[in-house]
C-alpha cells in the first residue's frame, strides 16, 4: 500500500476525520439539518490533535522519506480542517451573499499558501538543523481552532442577523494573518497545556451559550 503506516500519523488522521465530520454537520448533507454548534467543536478537536502529532512523531526515528510524509500530510491535513471547515461553516451560518463569497475563497487560499510556505521553509531547515523550531511566521492556522468557536460563542449575542457579517470579517483578517510576515513564538508545553484549558472552558462556554441561552 502507497503511504507510511505508523502511529506517528494516528492523531493527524483523527484531526482530518473529525474535520470531516464536522463538515457534514455544518452543511447538513444527507437530509439532516445543518448543525454549525457541532462543527465548531469538531474544529476544536482537530485542533487539540494537532497540538500533540508533532510530538508524538517524534518519539519514533524516522526515515528522512518519512520526516518529509510527515511534513506534507500534516499540511493537507491542516487544509482541510483549518483551511476548508472554517468556511463551511461561514457558509452554512449565513454567508452566502455576493459580498461574502470573495472572503470564502481568500480564507483557504491564504491557508494553502501559508502552509506550502511552512513546507517548503521546514523542509530546508530540518536539512541544516536538527533542533526544534522556536518561532513561526504569520499567525498558524491552527489558531482558528480557539479563535472562531469563542467568536461563535457569542453568536446569540450580537445577533443572527448581523453573526455573518462579523464572522466574515474575522475571516478576512485572518486570513490576511496568515500571510503577514511577524514573528509568533512556538509554545512550549506549558502554554499547550494553558491552550487547553482555554479550549475546555470555550467548549463548555460555547455549549453553554448555544443550548441553554
């Protein structure tokens, strides 16, 4: 079979597999109704994978092949779930206007390029260096995984009527960060077990607001 098959890619498949899932309950395909409140959390799990699939790649030694599969299906992967889900679910809210469909393509443009970016500078990198990357450029697309559930939290809040339009608005300033050449440092294990924390209260904060309110 064509691939790497170890468990060094389980979390990054788990992150795409949930991404998909949540794009079925954003867009309410097979007859079912469109649920934008279950792929938010689907968005928040698949970043919680991607937190950890790093790591654990690199608790095994590897072939250079496999460094570099690594590399590259994290990225597609990261497409899909930070790149396409994000969209899905503007779309599946309310933008679906003429203003807002140029921002629905910039969003996962900007993501792809970013992200081939980050492949093509990683790549280069891991050729001169072995150490752990300190510092990323432009704002990582994972990010959107905290950013967009706590700004859908409040949805109720600012209103149904006008939630598009600054859920469009976030995505156009995103996007654009995901592109801008500014330095975000990687965090270490604490600020990755502080990011969950905050993913566990925006989860029941976000559950909260969309079922009992």
């Amino acid at each position: 079979m064509i691939g790497f098959y170890n468990y060094t890619v389980i979390l990054t498949y788990i992150s795409l597999m949930s991404s998909v899932l949540g794009i079925f309950l954003a867009s309410g395909v097979g007859g079912m109704n469109a649920h934008p409140e279950y792929a938010m959390i689907c968005l928040m799990f698949s970043g919680l994978c991607d937190m950890f699939d790093g790591k654990i790649a690199r608790t095994r030694k590897r072939t250079d092949e496999e460094k570099c599969f690594g590399i590259q299906i994290d990225s597609l992967c990261d497409l899909v779930c930070f790149g396409v889900l994000p969209v899905v679910i503007g779309y599946s809210i309310g933008m679906n206007s003429w203003i807002d469909i140029p921002v629905l393509i910039l969003f996962p443009l900007c993501a792809v390029i970013r992200l081939a970016y980050f492949n093509v500078m990683e790549e280069a990198r891991q050729k001169k260096t072995t150490e752990r990357r300190k510092v990323y450029e432009g704002l990582p697309v994972t990010s959107v995984s905290l950013i967009l559930p706590l700004l859908y939290s409040f949805r109720k809040d600012i209103g149904d009527d006008a939630f598009p339009a600054v859920y469009g608005a976030f995505l156009f300033m995103i996007a654009i960060a995901f592109i801008t050449r500014f330095k975000v440092k990687k965090p270490g294990m604490k600020t990755m077990f502080a990011f969950i924390g905050l993913g566990a209260v925006e989860m029941a904060w976000l559950i909260y607001k969309t079922k009992f309110q």
